[in-house]
C-alpha cells in the first residue's frame, strides 16, 4: 500500500511593522509625543523672550527716567539758568537764557524781570492782539490789551522797565539766540542783503550759520517748547509782529507761535 503524505501547514506571525493598523496607531503616538515636545519648546523659548524684551523696556524707562547720561548742549553766547545777568541798559537786550524745562522757563522769565528791575511792571497779551496793534504802528505799553495772567502756551508776557521800555519776552530756538547774541546789547542788525537775480541759485540757499539782518524773521514761541530753549527780552519797538503759526505739540491745545520781523 502507498503511504499517504501528510502536508503540514506553519502560521507565520507577521511582524507589527508589517501590520497596517498597528504601524498606523505607533506613527500616531510618535507625532503625537513629538507635537508636545516641540510647543513646549517653543513656548519656554518664547517665555524667555519676553522677559528678555520686559527686561530692555525696564532699562530703556530708567534711562529715561534720568539714569541716562545728558546730551551736551554748546551754550556759546547764551547764559544757563541761575547764572549771573549783566547790567541791564535802556533798549539794549540780554544775552539768552537756556532754558530746558517749563520751571526753568518761568525762572529765566522772573530773571529777566530782576535784571530790568521790572517787578511788578510786567503783564500778558494775545499773539494775535500784537499783529493787530501792530498794523497801525507798534503802541506803548499803555496802549496794549494787557492781561494780569498768562494763558499758557498762548499769551506772551510783555515787560516794562524803570525808565518806561517795553520788551516783549519769548522763547527762540538755539540758532536764532546765538544769531541775536552776536548781534550785541543793542542788537546792531546789518542791512537787509539784496535779492540775489532769479539766475544765482546758491545764493537762495542760505547755507551755514543763522544770519539776522533788518527784516529777518523769527519765531517766537510763549512758552518753552523742544523747537525753543532759549529766553529772550526784545524791545517792542525792534520788532514787528508779523503772523500766528499754530504748533502741535502733543497738547489738548496748539502752541501759538508767533512769527516776527526785526527792524
């Protein structure tokens, strides 16, 4: 009789790597596990960066509160708040005051009174009420519409020596206060210079230093401002109130500079 042949059949167990739904669930976790790993770097990074920056805008408000070193200003023919005046003459001005801040502005304004011996003698007018006196003739100081108080940042304080002056106080940017201080006491102006023909174009530029001469015109501003530092006494009838120019300066209300011209 023939032997029958028994065939045997072996299950092979697939590896799970081979196994679509448990390779699926594995690469799952993985990015799962990964996704949370790299927020949590990030966010460490991210914490770490603000306070880095919390830390530069801690330092950056004690240098403006004053830990800053100051920035050096030339006061070549101007005189620091606080420093000796020279004697005041009749008509003559006094070298500029440098002023920085608003008390510092209210000081130099009571230093120029002392100097012209003007206690008491000193009062407020509108910017717009000068050029309208102005039209028929710069008046006396009686002839102004004088107020016993300023309103701040618009009226401009007049001031009356012994002897009966007037000078009409403001502030000037630095170019102008050392162009006037050069011009000395009693304020020599040259002539006005010639109009340069329509041809001479580098002579309508006007490079280099503040040159005043009659006629030249200047801003004066109330009150201490960061375009004008410096405290000035003009004698009324040296001057000719010409036009208001309103600054915005960040306030509720604009500054009302006033635009003048020398004579």
């Amino acid at each position: 009789m023939a032997k029958p042949r028994v065939t045997r059949r072996t299950h092979v167990k697939k590896p799970w790597y081979e196994r679509p739904v448990l390779l699926f669930v594995v690469l799952a976790v993985v990015l799962i596990v990964a996704g949370i790993f790299i927020s949590r770097f990030f966010m460490g990074r991210r914490q770490a960066s603000i306070a880095l920056g919390a830390e530069a805008d801690s330092a950056a408000a004690r240098a403006a509160a004053g830990t800053a070193e100051p920035v050096a200003v030339d006061l070549t023919g101007l005189i620091a708040v606080g420093a000796a005046l020279p004697a005041a003459a009749p008509g003559a001005i006094l070298p500029p005051i440098y002023a920085a801040t608003l008390p510092e502005g209210a000081e130099a304004r009571r230093e120029l009174r002392s100097a012209r011996e003007a206690e008491g003698g000193y009062a407020f007018v509108e910017g717009a009420r000068l050029i309208e006196a102005a039209t028929t003739g710069m008046p006396a100081w009686e002839a102004l519409p004088l107020r016993d108080s300023q309103r701040a940042f618009c009226d401009f304080e007049v001031q009356r020596e012994t002897g009966g002056a007037g000078y009409l106080i403001g502030f000037v940017d630095l170019d102008a206060a050392k162009a006037l201080a050069s011009l000395g006491p009693s304020l020599a102006l040259p002539p006005a210079a010639p109009a340069a023909p329509s041809w001479q174009v580098w002579k309508k530029k006007g490079a280099g230093r503040l040159e005043l001469r009659v006629g030249s015109e200047i801003l004066l501003y109330p009150d201490v401002a960061p375009e004008a530092s410096c405290a000035i006494g003009l004698p009324l009838e040296r001057v000719r109130p010409l036009r208001l120019r309103r600054v915005e300066g960040g306030l509720a209300n604009p500054v009302e500079a006033l635009e003048v011209a020398l004579r």
